[in-house]
C-alpha cells in the first residue's frame, strides 16, 4: 500500500483516505467539510497552485476546494489497487 498526499496524486482517479495527519483544528475542518478516513475521493483538478477541487464519492458530495497545505496533510491510496 503506497500512501501519497492528495496534492500529489493523479486526477479522475478514485482514492481513498487512509489517514489525516494533522492536528486537532485541521481535523475539524475536515469533518466539517465531510472528509473522513476511508472514504472513497476523487481530485479534479491538476493543481500546483492553487487549490485542490475534490468530490467525496463515499457521500455523493459537490465539489469541495482544498488548499494546498490542508491537502498535504490527506494521505490517500489508489481506491481501484484495495478491490
């Protein structure tokens, strides 16, 4: 299992959130945006500089804009290399 940040990883790809390295604020951000460890994202964009667009697959959600540092701190996996 290769973990990556989500700013890195491909786009249109499914991923899935293994684990959020952050503290406890950043957290609440997450949760408060419907991000949690295991569920299933994708990125939509190519981004280096500006934010990370994403759709949580899990909840069915629109789009939700990530910036950069906050995207660092989601380590996810390829959701299609777990089936």
């Amino acid at each position: 299992m290769n973990l990556s940040p989500l700013n890195l990883v491909p786009c249109h790809i499914p991923q899935r959130i293994v684990e959020i390295k952050a503290g406890l604020e950043a957290r609440r951000k997450f949760l408060a945006m419907g991000l949690h460890v295991g569920d299933s994202i994708v990125k939509l964009n190519r981004s280096n500089w500006s934010p990370v667009l994403i759709r949580n697959l899990t909840t069915g959600s629109s789009k939700i804009a990530i910036g950069q540092g906050l995207a660092r701190k989601i380590l996810v996996v390829d959701a299609l290399s777990l089936i």
